[in-house]
C-alpha cells in the first residue's frame, strides 16, 4: 500500500519532494492502522459486554437459589480465562503453527501472518471474547449443580487447550483446516460448536438436577425471571454485531463486507425468532417465548459461519432452519435424560454444527445450491464434526477424572438448599421488612 500511495504521488504532482511523499505516505499508513483499531476496538467491547448477556440469559433462566452462582460462573469465565488465555491460549492459537499446535506463550511482537493492521495486543483482546463466549456456553448447561472450584479448574484448561487448539486450526494460515479452505468466519465451529459439545459433555457427567426425571417422566424446572433473560438475550444480539462484523478484523476497504455481515446477521436472527415463534404456537397451541429467544439466538449461531459468503436470502432460510431446530434439539436432549438448563446445547452445538454445514450449501461460491458440488460441504462437515469430537472427548475425560478426584457436584443438601446460600452465603432476592 505504502508503493501505491507513492506511484499516486508521483503521477498526480512529479515536482512534489521526494521527502514531503515520505512523509504523507507514512501519514497514510497510520492513519490505516488508526481507523482499523477503533473498529476492532469498538467490537471487542461489544464481543466482551456479551458476557452480561450471558449471566442475564442463563441467570433468567434458572431458579433464583442459584442465580448469583451463574453471575459467579460468569466471573470466573472472565477472570480465570482471561489469564489463561493471555499466559498460554493466545500464543497456542497464533504462534507458528506445525498444522496442529503452536508453542508460543503470552502476546509476543511477531507477524501473525494474518495481514492485520493492529497491534498484536488488541488482537488478543477481541479473541479473548471469542474465547470467552465459547466458555460461557458451558456454564448455563452446568447451572445449579456444579462446584465453583471444580468450575474454575476447568475454565482455566477450556482456555489454555480447547478453545485454542479451535481457533488455531480454524484461524492460524498453517492451521490444517484453515488450509483445506474451511469457512468458519466468526466461529459457529470454533466457538459456538465448541462450547456447544463441550457443555452436551458437562451435562452427562454431572448429571441432572435433583427432580428433573422422576417416574420415568420429563418434570418442567421453570426459569425464575423471563424478563431477565430477555434482557441476556439482547444483550447477546447486540453484541452480536460486534462479534461478527468485528471478524473483519478492519475496516479501511472492507465496508462492503461489513455491511453484508452485518445484514445478514441480522436477517438469520429475526428469521430465527420468525420460525420458532410459529412453530410453537403451530406445535403447542401456545408460543412458547423462552423458546423464541433461543430461536433469535439460534439464528445468530447458525449464520455465524457463514455470514461473509451468504446471500440475504440464504442468511434468512438459514435462520428459518436453526429457529426450528432450536425446538427439536431442546426435546431431543431432554428426551435423552440430558438436563441442560438454558438449551445450550440445543442453541449453540447444534445450530453450530448446522450453520457450519450450511456454509457448504448456501455459500454464493463452491456451494452446493449454488453449483459448486461437494467438495465445500465435505470440508465444512470435517472441520466441525473433528472440533464437535474434540471438544466432547477432552471435556467428557478431564471431567471424569475430576469427578472422581475432587468431584464437580454440591452436596444434594446444597444442591436442595441453594448454591447461592450454601456457597457464597447470599441470596440473590432479600425480603425487607
């Protein structure tokens, strides 16, 4: 760029002094890498304050003896994650890679190889909320039966391995499947299918909530405040919009990109929201409004893949899909006796899982609906099926040896009474007289 802008010079004003062209030519450059750090700035904050939309939703969405324990969660996410991130994860996912792993720690000065024009350090900050969002699936699958110790431990091996080996096939330039040529732009695999798979594996480890299953029968443990989780889940859309424009990762001439990623986030939530509130109503009689919010943000996880290489009307066939998947995959699960209490497993594995695959066939190049035969959507269903397998594998092993180590449950009498109260000695709603 730095060439082109001193040809221009030269062509427009040959008199001009070859320092003055320096000089306006390094003005240029800066001025590049100051307009692409606000971008990705202003994202990252976006992608980070999805975590209040996290412990809002999945807060919601539980009974009140435990609501504080899904902010605490929430927290740990942060804070242990965040460290293990920056000391281990980071360098894993970005360093120079063999095809599989990197041995890189910390945030180090050197050329990612991902032709960005912002600092390394910023780089860090926003996969840090990719990391994050990815960890954050998991404890809504966990709620009100899960150690917060034990949790913590986890999260710190969810960001120092797992999310990292993700990323680093996905995103690294060497990463085995960034050079198959999969398409994951955002992370419906990566993040969203990682997260997804890991907490399906939590949830058969732990075990259901006292109550759940009894007499061979499905019992209903409702949320203790919709309105609360509502706010989570616009929170979440709202940071959305962080999450997958922010993927450009710039914004000096990416501007028509930005825009069709950002329609077509859009397009696939509301379509989600569309599907689920019919098939509700068509299914039970009744719409069924904790389900409409997971049909929102089942659309935003399934378009989440594929969002810069969709058409708009793809995007909206793709959300109509996953709004009603999202239904069938919750009843599925619970059918299977797999008590996850937020849906996460439904929203985010699965619709992460079928918005990857989707690439394959909705894709406006090499899509198979477009003419472009298998060879994408064979891609596509290695990438996530291999990080769907990872992700359940290493958590369904590290917690068995967990449980039968430290263990990773409350007592039943804690679990009876409230992790709110028996662990942190408050509760989340006082009376006062």
């Amino acid at each position: 760029m730095f060439a082109d802008f001193v040809k221009i010079l030269k062509l427009t004003d040959l008199t001009t002094d070859m320092e003055e062209i320096t000089v306006l030519a390094a003005q240029q450059v800066e001025l590049i890498h100051s307009i692409d750090t606000v971008w990705v700035a202003i994202c990252a904050a976006l992608i980070f304050q999805m975590e209040g939309g996290f412990a809002l939703l999945e807060a919601g969405f539980i009974r009140s003896k435990n609501a504080m324990s899904i902010i605490a969660k929430v927290i740990i996410d942060i804070s242990f994650g965040g460290i293990a991130f920056y000391l281990f994860g980071f360098g894993i996912a970005y360093g120079l890679s063999n095809g599989w792993i990197a041995f890189d720690f910390g945030i180090t000065d050197q050329d990612l190889g991902l032709g960005l024009n912002i600092s390394n350090n910023l780089f860090y900050f926003i996969q840090l909320g990719f990391a994050l969002a990815a960890i954050s699936i998991v404890s809504g699958a966990v709620a009100e039966r899960m150690k917060i110790w034990a949790y913590a431990i986890f999260v710190f091996l969810f960001c120092t391995i797992m999310y990292p080996f993700a990323a680093h096939w996905v995103w690294n330039p060497g990463g085995w499947l960034a050079t198959m040529g999969f398409n994951d732009f955002a992370g419906s695999t990566a993040v969203h299918a990682m997260g997804g798979f890991a907490a399906l594996a939590a949830a058969i480890v732990l075990g259901p909530r006292i109550g759940k299953y009894e007499n061979g029968e499905i019992q209903a443990i409702p949320g203790h405040n919709l309105p609360l989780a509502a706010v989570g889940a616009f929170m979440l859309w709202f940071g959305w919009f962080g999450f997958n424009p922010g993927s450009t990762l710039g914004a000096l001439g990416k501007w028509e990109l930005i825009g069709t990623v950002a329609t077509n986030t859009f397009l696939a939530s509301a379509a989600g929201g569309i599907s689920t509130m019919a098939y509700t109503y068509i299914k039970y009689k009744q719409i069924d409004i904790t389900m409409v919010i997971n049909g929102v943000l089942a659309g935003l996880v399934a378009i989440t893949a594929g969002c810069n290489v969709v058409d708009h009307n793809s995007a909206i066939i793709i959300g109509l899909i996953a709004g009603i998947l999202v239904d069938i995959a919750v009843v599925f699960v619970d059918k299977m006796r797999i008590d996850d209490p937020v849906g996460a497993i439904a929203v985010h594995g699965v619709n992460g899982l079928f918005g990857t695959v989707a690439v394959g066939l909705f894709a406006t190049e090499n899509g198979l609906l477009f003419g472009g035969g298998f060879g994408l959507l064979a891609t596509q269903a290695i990438g996530v099926l291999a990080i769907a397998s990872f992700s359940f594998i290493f958590t369904f092993v590290i917690l068995q040896i967990m449980k039968r180590t430290i263990g990773i449950r409350v007592s039943r009498e804690e679990e009876l009474a409230g992790i709110d109260a028996a662990s942190f000695g408050v509760e989340s709603y006082s009376t006062f007289e």
